[in-house]
C-alpha cells in the first residue's frame, strides 16, 4: 500500500473511532434521558398521589369544617363526626364517649359502615362489647394526661382482653367544666390491625380537632343561652302571673277604698226607704181602721162612721203624704240602683274590645261612685260636654277616672274643689280633672306612671294605680300631660280621639 | 456550545477540504473533546475559537469571511430543525423577526442550557432591518452567514452591514439588513 493511501486509512480509521465514541456518547445521553424521564414519571406520580391525599384531607376538613356549624345540636355535630371520620380513615368502627370525672357515661354514639347488614350488626355488636369492657377510669386518666390525639393498645383501656380490637386512637373532642362537674368528650376509633391506621390522615384528623373543639364549644354556649332563654320565658310567665295578680289587687284596693263610701251611699237611701216603709206600714194599718165600718156593717148607714173616721184619722193627710213617701222611696231605690249599677261595670274588666262609649257618661257614673268622698269638705265643679263618643273600654276608663278622683280628693286633704272639665279641641275630645291638692314635688312628675312608685305610707298605696291608668290610657291611643304646682294643684290633661 | 454546531462545522470542512483537513487539525490542536462530538452534549466555547483560528491562519482567510461563510451552510443543516411556523414564515423579514421571538424561544424549551444570542430588532421597514445582536462569543459574523444563508432559502437579495460592532469596543453588534 503506498504511503499516500495507507494516510488515508488512518485518517479514516481515526474518523470512524470518533464517531463510534460519539455514537457512545450519543446512546449515553439517550439512556440518562430515558432514566431521567422514568424518575420524573416516579416523582411525578408521587406528586400525584400527595395531591390526591392533600385532596382528601381538604376535602375532609373542608366538609367536616361546613357540615359541622350547620348542625343543630351537639349529638348531631359528633354523628357527622364519627361518619365523616370512618369514611375518611376507612377502616375503623368508631365509638363516642361522654365521660364526667366520676366516670359516669354521659351520653355515647357508635359509628361504623360496611356494605352488608350483617357486618354492621356484627360491627355494632363487637362495639357494645368493647364499650361494656371498657375501663372507664383509665380511660378517664388517660385523657386527663394527654390532651392530643393517641394512639394507643385497646388492652390498656380495657377491663378484658380484647382480640378483635388491637388498636385505638382517641381524639378528645372537649372538657367541659360545669361547677364541681367535670366532663370529657372523646372520640374512639378502633382499628383491628395496626396496618390500616394511616398517620398521615391521623394527623388531618389532629389538626381538625381545635376547629371541632371550638364548634363544640359554641354549641355548648348555644344550647346553654337556648336553656335560659327558656328559663327567662318561663320567668317572663311568672312576672305576668304576678303582674295580673298585682293589676287585680290593686283594681280591690279601689274597690275596698270605695266599698265604704258606697256602702254609706247605699246605706243612706236603704235606710230611709226602710222608714218610709215603717211609716207606710203605720198609714196601712190607721187606713185599715178608717175603713173598718165598711167591712163590719157593708151599707149605707155605715157612712156616717166612715166621714166621721176620714176626718179622725187625717186621710187625706196619710194619702199626700203616702204620695211623698212612696215617691222618695222610688227616688232612693232608683239611686241605689244606680249606684250598684256603676259599680258592676267597674268590676267587669273581662272586655279588652274598643268600642264607641261616652266619656261624659262614664265620667258622671265615676262621680257617682266617688261622690260620698267629696260630700264634706269638698266641691266638685263640672264643665262636660252633652256626650263625647271615643273608641275606649267603659269599665277601664272608669278606672281611670275613679283613680284620678280619688287621687285628687287624697291631695286635698283639707278640702278643695275638684274640676272635671271635657271639652272638644279639633278632633280631639279633651279631658282636664284639676285639683287644689299639695301638687306633685317636680322631682317625682317623671316616676308618677312608674309601677310601685308611690308617696304614700307602707300598705296605703300599691304604686299602680297611676301606672295601670296609664297604660289604660295607652289602650285608648289617648295622650297624658301632667301639669302640677306645688301647693297649688296638680291637672291632668287627657286627649283622646273623637270617634265619628 | 452545541455537539450540533461542531459537527456541522466538520461537515463544512470536510465538503470543501476534505476529510483529512478536520484530521490534521484534531491532530494539531489535541482538543479537550479529542473532536468527538455528540449534537446534543455542550462542549466549551473555547474549542470553536480554537478550530476557528487554526482554520484562517492554515487558509489565510480573515476569521470574519470564513464564519460568515459557515453561517451560511450552517443555515442549511439548522432550518430542517426550525419550528414549524418558522419555516412557513412568508418572508425572510417575518422569518428573522421570528429568531429571537420563537425559534430561540423554542430552543430554550428543547436546550434549556443552551447559551444563545439576543436579538433586539430596530428600524422595520419594508427595506431595512437593524438587528441588535449580543452575545458573550461576539460571533457576529456567524450571525451575518446565517441571515444570507436564510436571504437564499427565501429567494431574497439582502446587503448586510454593521454600523456598529462588539469588535469595535460598540455595547451590542447593529446588523443592518437591507433588502434589494
């Protein structure tokens, strides 16, 4: 071979070993890619996985978190609880315990799923027993030691031997401190083989456990505020019992305030009629003697006895004055009648409808009752209008006036007189009753509508009277301006509305 | 730089000089790589610098002329790889704008160690194209083969100058293409 071309089959040959190592090179690059692309696959399907379990986390978190403030009650925040827990961790039965510090059982919920009836009887049986066996004082002790999710041997919380259950987690839900009571809420969840507790999802549940504390915790106040608004209702009740009882006593204290003034009013014609029917009785019997002649000799001759006899026993003075009596006796009876009849509408409070009265009307019948109390050292001036129709409750505007009245007439007690004025003012029918009383001190205008607020001694006053006129008067959308001077008079000036 | 870039320059090479030009120059230099080059490996600037130079002092030729004449069959053996709207570009102006803005972009995505000039584009016009080139190589001229090699693959007559060059102390090359 000449040398010409033994220099090109070296340089071919050196040509031909560079691109073999090239082509190394090359297949090299191609395997570190292959490799590299397969870890990524690796690591990207562990980024996968990590997602889809971060996924299930939030979604378990999430869930418990928005299902658990919608719960009604405190049973049905831990229901969802043991639920959500079994079928986020899968595998174990769960059991809730409410345990107080003398290990008694407050309340407990089992919780398990399976696809087949008879499992979870079987499940549910299994979870009976456990909870029988349960060594409730070391279970006690256990969560007082540890406030955090544990995992721990069933045997150690257990008064027997337990082969079906290996394991338990136990999530303290809460400690209540009720008085001397001391309550603990855990959740139990029991795992047969250590190869199904997932820790990972243990830790989920650890970190949903502060935010189920606090939901617990609301819920407790919640049920706890529901309880006594119950109480306070109840209490409302009462105070409304008593309130009625009080208005009743104090619609007596009026009544047995003017029982002795009627009583004399009553008394007064009563006594008078009773004279006059004694008086009567005495006329009878001299008539009867005056016509005796009649009845003993039936003729004509018996005349002259019978003039003789008219003119002896003054008949025609017994007849004008049986007339007289008669009359005054009708006239007493008519006003013991009335007066009785005033105060049966007084009594009767029963109606609560607004009808068409007439306030001049029920201001006379209130004078009426009252005006035994003004007879001595008082006088009562009037000024009322023919008849004034308002919307209102006879027998309680008749309160009201009484109430007003008397008021008046107890601020006079040296006597004074007494002005009922009712006039019309646009629409409105105006009702002044002004006395010449002590007045009201300025500092007390203000609490004189207040219930018990009163200047009279212990025992004399209830303190209502004002304050039930006062929400009568509201009844009847009427208005009430007090205006009052000390040593000269107290007015009170009431509108209603006229009613066409 | 790329294994791609070498072994289209010994392609060159050995097409206008024949194989044992690339052989006694491997011989003479004794390169870091001993001048086995894999396309997608990096290999150190250094060695392109060093073929370059041997080359112009053994052909005499002024390193400015012979890399504006690689660039031009580099452009060859680069375009099959371009993208694929690059190459449907309908002009050699729309093609050089899509340099910087997609094919490098897209070589970043391929390469992402790949170390590749920056273009900035000034003056567009119908006739004019000043193409701010930057790169640490200075290998402006390469850059200047490589745009006439794109003028005669879209049937274009450019002029190419520089107004201002990274060789001449300037901060950036400015690549004036002017289209005839």
């Amino acid at each position: 071979m000449s040398e010409e071309a033994q220099n090109k089959v070296d340089v071919l040959e050196r040509a031909l070993k560079r691109e073999r190592a090239a082509r190394k090179l090359a297949e090299m690059q191609l395997e570190n890619y292959t490799r590299e692309l397969l870890e990524q696959e690796v690591l990207n399907d562990e980024t996968r996985m990590e997602v889809e379990n971060q996924q299930t986390q939030l979604s378990f978190l999430t869930g418990l978190l928005a299902e658990t403030w919608s719960k009604p009650t405190l049973n049905k925040i831990v229901e969802n609880y043991l639920e959500r827990t079994c079928a986020f961790l899968s595998k174990p039965d769960n059991l809730f315990i409410e345990l107080d510090n003398q290990c008694n059982y407050g309340q407990f919920q089992y919780y398990t799923q399976s696809s087949t009836e008879s499992e979870i009887n079987e499940h549910l049986q299994l979870l009976k027993s456990f909870l029988a066996q349960l060594d409730r004082e070391k279970l006690y002790d256990l969560l007082q030691q540890e406030q955090e999710t544990q995992l721990i041997d069933t045997n150690e919380i257990s008064n027997e031997t337990q082969d079906f259950y290996q394991f338990c987690v136990m999530v303290p839900l809460y400690t209540l401190a009720l008085e001397d009571k001391k309550t603990v809420g855990v959740a139990v969840l029991l795992y047969q083989d250590q190869q199904d507790i997932n820790i990972t999802k243990l830790q989920t549940l650890e970190s949903s456990r502060s935010m189920l504390s606090i939901a617990i915790e609301r819920k407790r106040a919640e049920e706890e505020l529901q309880q006594q608004l119950i109480n306070l209702e109840e209490t409302n009740k009462v105070l409304e019992q008593t309130q009625l009882q009080l208005v009743g006593q104090e619609k007596l204290a009026s009544l047995g305030f003017l029982a002795a003034g009627v009583a004399h009013e009553i008394n007064n014609p009563v006594g008078f009629v009773l004279s006059n029917l004694d008086t009567m009785a005495d006329y009878i019997k001299d008539i009867k003697s005056a016509l005796q002649p009649l009845a003993d000799e039936p003729s004509s001759t018996s005349l002259p006895q019978l003039s003789k006899n008219y003119e002896e026993y003054e008949l025609p003075f017994l007849f004008e004055d049986s007339d007289e009596i008669l009359k005054s006796s009708v006239e007493g009876l008519e006003r013991v009648k009335a007066i009785v009849a005033d105060l049966s509408t007084f009594s009767r409070m029963e109606n609560d409808e607004l009808e068409p009265i007439d306030v001049t009307k029920v201001i006379n019948k209130s004078l009426n009752m009252v005006s035994n109390e003004f007879k001595y050292k008082h006088h009562i001036e009037t000024d009322l209008l023919e008849s004034a129709t308002i919307l209102g409750i006879e027998s309680k505007l008749q309160q009201v006036f009484i109430n007003l009245f008397v008021n008046a007439k107890q601020a006079m007690a040296e006597g004074g007189t007494l002005y009922v004025r009712c006039y019309r003012e646009r629409t409105k029918i105006m009702v002044r009753v002004k006395d010449e009383g002590k007045g009201i001190p300025h500092e007390n205008i203000k609490e004189i509508f207040t219930p018990f607020f009163t200047t009279k001694a212990p025992g004399e006053g209830t303190g209502l009277g004002l304050s039930i006129s006062y929400s009568i008067l509201q009844q009847h959308n009427a208005k009430v301006e007090v205006l009052s001077e000390p040593n000269k008079g107290t007015e009170f000036v009431i509108s209603f509305f006229e009613f066409f | 730089m790329k294994g791609s870039v070498f072994n289209a320059l010994q392609e060159f090479v050995e097409t206008n000089h024949g194989l044992e030009a690339w052989d006694t120059m491997l011989n003479t230099l004794d390169l870091p790589s001993q001048g086995i080059y894999t396309s997608s490996i990096k290999y150190d600037d250094s060695e392109m610098f060093s073929i370059v130079t041997y080359y112009c002092e053994a052909l005499n030729v002024p390193a400015s002329d012979l890399l504006r004449t690689f660039g031009e069959f580099l452009f060859s053996k680069l375009m099959p790889m371009a993208p694929s709207e690059a190459k449907k570009a309908p002009s050699l102006h729309a093609f050089l704008y899509m340099v910087d803005n997609l094919i490098h972009v897209e070589v970043k995505k391929i390469y992402a160690d790949s170390n590749l000039p920056e273009f900035d584009y000034k003056d567009q016009s119908d006739q004019h194209l000043t193409m701010i080139y930057n790169s640490e190589r200075k290998l402006c001229h390469l850059s200047e083969g490589l745009i006439l090699g794109a003028a005669k693959h879209f049937g274009e007559e450019v002029s190419i100058s520089q107004s201002k060059c990274l060789h001449e102390g300037d901060d950036a090359c400015h690549i004036e293409v002017r289209f005839l």
